[in-house]
C-alpha cells in the first residue's frame, strides 16, 4: 500500500483514516536520523501520535535513543514506544511527567529475541498506558489472541497476577484506542462508536477470561466499522457479508470478505491473493518485473532489505531475484510447528511451554 486507507479488513494504524480525510499515525522501526527529529517533533505537537520502535534490546546503552528523544522533544504524550525493553523505572517516571503516553508489549518477541521482556510493572505504575502487540511474523505471535495467553501466562508465572483479566482484555482493546486517540471512536462495545467487534464461542463464564482463553477455533465473526470481514458462514451470511469466500483456519471451516465495491485497493479475492503470494514465492523477480508495469501513479515493487545494524535501509538494485528462495506460507494458526518451534528455542530455556496448554480442547 501506498495510500492511506479506511478500516478494511484490519486497521492499519499508520495508513488509518477512519473514514476521515488524513491519517493521524506516524511511525519509524529504525532509529530517527538527525534531520528527522524536527519533522517529527512539530507533527506530534499538531496532535499526530507517533509509533517508534524505542530502546528494543537488553543492553543499557539502549536508552540513549530516549535520552536522544528527550533532547530533540519528542517525548511527549503523543509518543507510543514499541517494545521498549531497556528502558526502567526512571525513564518512564520521566516520560509520564510529560503528559503521559504509552508503550506497546510484545512479549513472545522480546522472550524469543532477548529472553527478557519490557517492565511492564513499571510502566504502568509511572502512569503509562500498556497496550500489547504479537510484533512480526518470525518472532512474534500468530495474531493478537495468541500474544494476549502469552501475557497471560508472564502475568501468572512471573508477574505475580499484577494484571487482572480485565486489564489485559483492556491492553488489546481500550488502551490501544486511547493511545491512538481513537477512543471517542473504537475500542469499546458503546453506542456511537465505530463497530469493531470480536464474536467468540464460549470457553469461560467471566468475558474476560473468555476472551483470553478464546484461540483461533473460536473466533464466530470479526466485523470493522461494522462490516462482516471474517467468521463462520452463517454468521457472516446474517451479517449481510460481501460476497464472502470459504476459507480453512485450524481446520475450521470460515468465511472471508475482502472485496469492496468503490475501493481501490479491495479489489482481491482470497484465492487471487493466495495465488499471487505463491507466484512471488516461486518467482520473486518475475513479480518484481510485472510490479513495475502497473499503471501509473502506483508505487512499483521496490526491494529495501532489512539491516540489523540500525542503519537506515536502502534500495538494492544489484540483487538477482532469480537466486531469491522463499519459504512456505506460513499457517494463520498456532499449530504444532509453533510449539516445536517454541520448545527447541535453547533462549526460551522452557520458559513458554505452558503456551500450549491454552489450545488443548476441552
């Protein structure tokens, strides 16, 4: 995507409009270059929030990117620190003092990649407002109902039960919201707002529990701004769904909505979109060739690889596609490749077993 857009089938933070005329949402996974802090500074003071990825990894020296922050203003209420890990009681004091803001916890991810995980204690006390995230596919969680058991599961085993039911419900739903300054919009089951709802079957009496204990095989219908998107046939077919398709998740039969009439971009099926993923999985430069002849005014497809160093990224145009192996697909749920996964990892040294007890059936 090269466009903002409205609520499609998932809100895309940085790129939502929520039917407005603009996004309110910026955001840099890399460090902020030096000529970038004043850009950057003046659109959190026009009200912007600002998602950065702050102070991720375990060695102290990591807070100088907030003590850099700090001195260029841009620690403000507006700002929103993914991740987060090496920062402490001192900085979130400090950060608080500003008007307050929020960091977004991705437990799984900071375990696999650091075996240790943000303060979320502490955060929360200073007054900031946690939210939680599944971060990227390679370390993260499937979706966000996996990373809420993995939250909590910490919650129980290492935290103490610090966190209620209700606030960690709130960390996936509330908290983001308020952080976005979307809450006079989404977030809550309320007259007047947007209707981004979450339909489960029944696991536990308590709505709280349920939720966190709900996995893929529950999930009955997923509808934005009101739209059906995704769930069972029945319910999206008394939802009123657009054209809906059959789709399989943990052997589950279910049904997708994608197409919107007047959208440019929602313009695929499931099947085209499986389809072309597959096509670039087996021929990357033969995609990349047919990217650049689409019509004009569209961003092509450009190669920027990813450089663990921190260092700002840069397109390559001397790759030979033709030698580019993709793996599979992944699986959209948490099947036994995962937990085998989770249980070789040596850094977890066991630490997450106790995920799997979550999707046993009862």
């Amino acid at each position: 995507m090269s466009r903002p857009y409205g609520g499609w089938l998932a809100r895309n933070v940085e790129y939502e409009t929520i039917k407005g005329d603009k996004k309110s949402v910026n955001q840099s996974t890399l460090p902020l270059r030096k000529e970038a802090y004043a850009a950057t500074r003046k659109r959190m003071e026009a009200g912007n929030v600002f998602l950065y990825h702050l102070a991720e990894g375990r060695v102290p020296s990591l807070i100088k990117e907030y003590t850099e922050l700090k001195a260029e203003g841009c620690v403000r209420a507006e700002l929103i620190g993914i991740h987060s890990t090496a920062l402490r009681r001192a900085q979130f004091d400090d950060w608080a003092s500003s008007g307050a803001g929020a960091i977004v916890w991705s437990p799984l991810s900071n375990l696999w990649l650091y075996r240790e995980t943000a303060d979320v204690v502490a955060a929360r006390a200073a007054g900031l407002t946690v939210c939680l995230g599944s971060d990227w596919a390679p370390s993260g969680s499937k979706n966000i109902l996996g990373e809420l058991k993995v939250a909590d599961l910490w919650n129980r085993e290492r935290l103490n039960g610090t966190f209620s039911d209700q606030a960690l419900c709130e960390m996936v739903t509330v908290n983001p919201a308020s952080a976005l300054k979307w809450g006079r919009l989404l977030g809550r089951v309320k007259r007047g707002l947007h209707a981004d709802l979450l339909v489960t079957a029944k696991r536990a009496a308590d709505p709280y529990r349920n939720l966190i204990e709900s996995t893929e095989r529950d999930v009955q219908l997923v509808m934005v701004g009101g739209r059906p998107v995704y769930g069972t046939s029945r319910l999206m077919r008394a939802a009123g769904a657009w054209k809906p398709e059959p789709i399989v998740v943990d052997g589950q039969s279910r049904a997708i909505s994608l197409l919107i009439d007047g959208v440019a971009d929602a313009d695929m099926t499931w099947k085209e979109t499986i389809r072309t993923l597959e096509q670039a999985r087996r021929d990357p430069a033969g995609m990349a060739e047919r990217g650049a002849e689409r019509e004009p005014g569209v961003t092509p497809l450009r190669l920027f690889p990813d450089l663990p160093g921190g260092q700002p990224p840069a397109e390559r145009r001397d790759i030979d596609l033709t030698k580019v192996k993709i793996g599979p697909l992944d699986s959209l749920a948490h099947d036994a490749k995962f937990f085998n996964s989770l249980k070789r990892a040596p850094i977890l040294d066991g630490q997450l077993n106790g995920l799997r007890v979550y999707y046993r059936r009862a």
